[in-house]
C-alpha cells in the first residue's frame, strides 16, 4: 500500500451532488465514511472520490461510466471488499435489488 497522501479526484463530491445515495457516517482529518445506497436501476451523476476502500453490503452489478464516456460493468458478492484509486465516474445499478456499500475515502 501506498504510503504518499491519496491525491483527491476531479469532480464533485458526491454527498453534495447526490445526497439521495450517498451520506456521511463519520468524517476526520484521516477519512471520510460513506454509506452508498441505489435502489433498483437507480443511477447518479458524474462526482469524485479520493482513493478508498469498499465493502460491498450487498451482491452488486453495477455500471460505471468515466469523463472520457467510456464504462464497465463490475459485479460484486455481498461482503467484498475493493480499493480504487482516486476516482471520477457515474455509478447505475444495473440490477433488480438495492444495492449498498460503506467506503472509506483516504484523505492521508
């Protein structure tokens, strides 16, 4: 693991851009912990995140689409855990069922 301060991604923040999905459950000068809930085909819009770690709450299939217009599909079981570098994207769940995941945004 990287030991240099994770640098912040262009965009916007998502609980700002997108409060219906994304909420602040603790927040330091270390991290900030959102919990990420989309129900059924429920997308939302271009935002950044630090790097971070997730822990996929539920089976996932998600879309996501970058600046530049290209996308992929990432498919999860419930209780996976992912790390992205800093990051700018559109997610859309893709499947029937709601889909909910904590992230760990690094601020140092």
């Amino acid at each position: 693991m990287a030991t240099q301060a994770a640098p912040q991604a262009p965009g916007q923040d998502p609980t700002r851009v997108d409060s219906k999905h994304y909420t602040v459950e603790l927040e330091d000068e270390k991290v900030r912990v959102l919990r990420i809930r989309y129900g059924p085909h429920e997308k939302s819009v271009m935002h950044g995140h630090p790097a971070l770690v997730g822990v996929m709450l539920t089976e996932t299939n998600i879309r996501m689409t970058y600046p530049d217009g290209t996308s992929e599909e990432i498919a999860t079981k419930a209780g996976q855990v992912l790390r992205f570098p800093a990051i700018e994207h559109l997610p859309e769940n893709l499947s029937d069922q709601v889909f909910e995941a904590v992230v760990i945004e690094l601020k140092a």
